[in-house]
C-alpha cells in the first residue's frame, strides 16, 4: 500500500494505525512535528482497511440541528482549572457517577500532549484544560472499544476529527459512548511546542527540566476580551506569566502559522452530529450578554443529539446558563464553522529563535508607541503653555 489519502489532508488522527491488522503502519512525526502514517510494505497484505476507514477519504456526514448555550459550572473553583466555563468536568462527574470512564488529553512527564482514557479522578483533573499541540492518540481507540465491548460507560473528549475516526474506527453506535469535541480553530505542531517550551524556560530564566506544570489559559488575568494569560510553574516554586496577547506560541497559533495542513481544509467542524456535545469559549458574551460575563470564563455549549441534549438536562442543574443564539456564536467565534487560514511553509522555519524574535518585535513596537505618546502629549502641552 503506497497510499492512505493526501498527505494534506491526513488529520494524524491514527485510524490506519489501530485499524490495519498486519501493525504495518506506525505514527510517526514529518519534520513540521505532525503525526502521520509510514507503512512497512514488507508487512503490508494489501487489505485496503486503511484507506476504506480514513475519515479523510470520505464526505458522507450530514449536519444536524443543534441548540447552542452559554454557560458557567457554578464551581468557581472548578471553572478556574478549566479554560472556559468549566463545563467539560460537569460532563466527567456525570460520566462517573455511571462508573465510566474518561478519555482526554494529558500532558505527559515530558510536557508532549497525548491522549489517555482512564476512571482516576486525579488523572481526569489532568484533561482539563487546552493544550495547544497535536495529541498522540496511539492505542486509544482499541482501548476505548474493549471497554465499551465490556459494556462500560466512555467519554471520548477531543478536536472534532479526533471524534470523526473513533467513530470510523467502531463502525457502529453504542448507547454507553459520549462523544465530546471542542470548537477547534486548528491544531499546533509537536515541533513549534517543543520549540517553545525551550524559549520559554530561557525567557524565565529556567531550564526545561524545572518545568513542573504549564496552563496556557491562566485566568489570573481575567478571560474577557481575550485576557487570559500563559502560566508556567517550576519545580524551585517560581510561577511566571505572559498575557497571551504577547505570548509568541498562541500569537503563532491563533494566526495558524504553525498549524497542521489539513486543518485548512478542515470538514470536521460544525454541526455535523458526530459528538453529542461541543465545548468552546463563548467569545463576544461581554458585547451580546454583557450581564452575563463575569470575567471568570463562559463556555459555549452546542448540543447536537439526542444524547448529548439528555446528558446537557442532567448536568446544567450545576451551572448557570443561558440559550444562546447561533448566529451570535458564529459571530464572535468563527472557529465554530471556518477553517483557520494556514500560511503555507511558515512553520518550516520555526525554532525557539523565531520566538524570541517576536517577543523583540512586541517589546520595540510597544517602545515606538511609547515615544509617540509621549511625543504627542508634549506637543499638546506646549500648545497650552502659549
Ligand atoms: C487545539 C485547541 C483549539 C481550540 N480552539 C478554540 C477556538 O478557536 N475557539 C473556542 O471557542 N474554543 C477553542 N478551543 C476549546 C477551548 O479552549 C476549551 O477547551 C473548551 O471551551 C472547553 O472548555 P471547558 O472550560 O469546558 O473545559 P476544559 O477543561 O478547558 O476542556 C478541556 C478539553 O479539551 C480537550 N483537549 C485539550 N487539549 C487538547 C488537544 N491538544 N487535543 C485534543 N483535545 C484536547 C480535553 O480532552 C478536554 O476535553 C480549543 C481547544 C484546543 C485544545
Ligand atoms: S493495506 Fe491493510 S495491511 Fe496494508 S497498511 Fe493498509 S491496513 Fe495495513
Ligand atoms: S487521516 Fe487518520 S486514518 Fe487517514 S491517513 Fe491520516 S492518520 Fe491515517
Ligand atoms: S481544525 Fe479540523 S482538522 Fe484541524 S485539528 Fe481541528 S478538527 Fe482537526
């Protein structure tokens, strides 16, 4: 087998991997730092399971009606571990009141994103929260599928396509899955977050291996008007921060310099049905319920199935929410529908050195901005001396 589907496509998302039954194929990062698939043709048997079950390969999902909310768990202290409005562990303690299990993205003891499936709470305290690189799904889909098979409750918690190939991968619905996917804008290379993570601890005036946890939506900030900030913790005790308004890694992020290829052609986003629920920010709310917005994170809740609307009744006695409009979302969220704009070959170059270039760039920008204020409000007050 020579190929699964276009390379610029290919969402890393470790279908072909799980599904090939001769483990012909192996995840393995390209030099932008994304997963993608090389097949050993000294294994291979030609069965063509590989590319009949690559999402990528097909077009066939219809969209669905879907109900939309803004809302806040009423658990401050939950909400402020969480990037939004802390409803993702609403959902996890519902799943485990079932005795489910929960399966999310983690960082591992060396900082990298993957993703796990686990009933420990302390462990599920680890999936809350984004991390803004591609995750390592490696086995996660076998695992999940023995535990349903053993008629277990699973959430499966991921980038909308990442809930795309598990649904490929089992082939059928089990009433006893819950899929939950988040509004994705598109997702970082390995590569850039390594890069960053050693600006970063040369920035701080640390070394890597001191890094003990990382949250790159601190709210000590505040989250309104994109206020948040990237807080690093290190094992002699310092905490540092940098408003994400000047922090490289998400400035290159949320221009989609350092994000995968596929995500520029991204059909995986929208109201399509495939989860039950989707998690974002509910950017805007200052401006279209100003109320509402108490600075602290309000998430966007975008119900599309029956189960997802069943599972929203239960858990929303722990949060205050409100219905909110789509097109309001649409408006001050575009991730939820759009593809984000990918500059093509920007990411070949990135290294820690380009982060430290634009942390220069900011700083003599805020300098000459400085100087004209200052030049200006001299003008004015010599003015009014005459
Ligand atoms: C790469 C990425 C891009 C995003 N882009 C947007 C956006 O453009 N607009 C927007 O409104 N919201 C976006 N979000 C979602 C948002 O940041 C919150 O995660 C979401 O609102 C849920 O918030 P919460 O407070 O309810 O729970 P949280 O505790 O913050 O939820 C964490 C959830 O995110 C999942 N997750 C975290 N990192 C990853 C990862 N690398 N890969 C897969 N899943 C992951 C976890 O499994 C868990 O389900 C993005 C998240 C990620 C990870
Ligand atoms: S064709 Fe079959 S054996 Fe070959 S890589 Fe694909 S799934 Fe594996
Ligand atoms: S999109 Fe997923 S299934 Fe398709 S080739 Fe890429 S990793 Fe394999
Ligand atoms: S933008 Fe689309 S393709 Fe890219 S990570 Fe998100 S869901 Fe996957």
């Amino acid at each position: 087998m020579e190929y699964i589907t276009d390379n610029n496509l290919c969402t890393g998302c470790s279908v072909c991997q799980c599904i090939c039954p001769a483990k012909a194929i192996s995840m393995q990062e390209d030099k932008s730092g994304f997963f993608k698939p090389v097949i050993d043709n000294t294994k291979c048997i030609n069965c063509e399971k590989c590319k009949k079950t690559c999402p990528a390969n097909f077009n066939d999902v219809q969209s669905c009606k879907s109900t939309y909310y803004a809302a806040q768990n009423e658990d401050l202290n939950t909400r402020d571990l969480c990037s939004s409005g802390g409803i993702f562990p609403l959902l996890t303690d519902y799943v485990l009141r079932l005795n489910g299990y929960i399966a999310g993205a983690v960082y591992d003891a060396n900082h990298e994103v993957r993703h796990i499936v686990t009933n420990d709470k302390n462990l599920i305290k680890k999936i809350y929260g984004a991390k803004y690189s591609q995750s390592e799904i490696g086995t996660l889909f076998k695992e999940i599928k023995a535990l349903l098979s053993k008629d277990e409750y699973v959430l499966m918690s991921g980038t909308p396509c990442q809930i795309s190939a598990l649904r490929r991968y089992l082939g059928r619905e089990y009433d006893k899955l819950i899929t939950v996917d988040i509004v994705c804008n598109s997702i970082p290379s390995r590569k850039a977050w390594r890069e960053y993570l050693k600006f970063r601890a040369q920035f701080d005036k640390q070394t890597l291996l001191n890094i003990a946890e990382i949250n790159l939506r601190s709210k000590s900030t505040g989250w309104t008007d994109y206020s948040y900030n990237t807080e690093f913790h290190y094992k002699n005790g310092n905490i540092t921060h940098l408003k994400a308004s000047n922090d490289p890694f998400i400035q290159f992020f949320v221009k989609g310099y350092i994000s995968n290829k596929a995500c520029e052609n991204c059909k995986y986003k929208g109201t399509r049905g495939e989860s039950d629920i989707t998690l974002g920010d509910c950017w805007g709310i200052w401006k279209s319920i100003p109320d509402f917005d108490d600075n602290k994170g309000t998430s966007i809740i975008i119900v599309h199935t029956d189960k997802g609307k069943m599972i929203w009744e239960s858990v929303s006695k722990m949060a205050d929410f409100k219905e909110y409009q789509e097109e309001d979302a649409i408006l001050y969220n575009p991730s939820i529908i759009n593809n984000n704009i990918v500059k093509d070959d920007a990411l070949k170059n990135i290294t820690e050195k380009d982060f430290r270039f634009f942390v220069r760039r900011q700083r003599s920008k805020r300098r000459i901005s400085l100087l004209k204020n200052t030049a200006k409000n001299t003008i004015r007050r010599i003015k009014n001396i005459k």
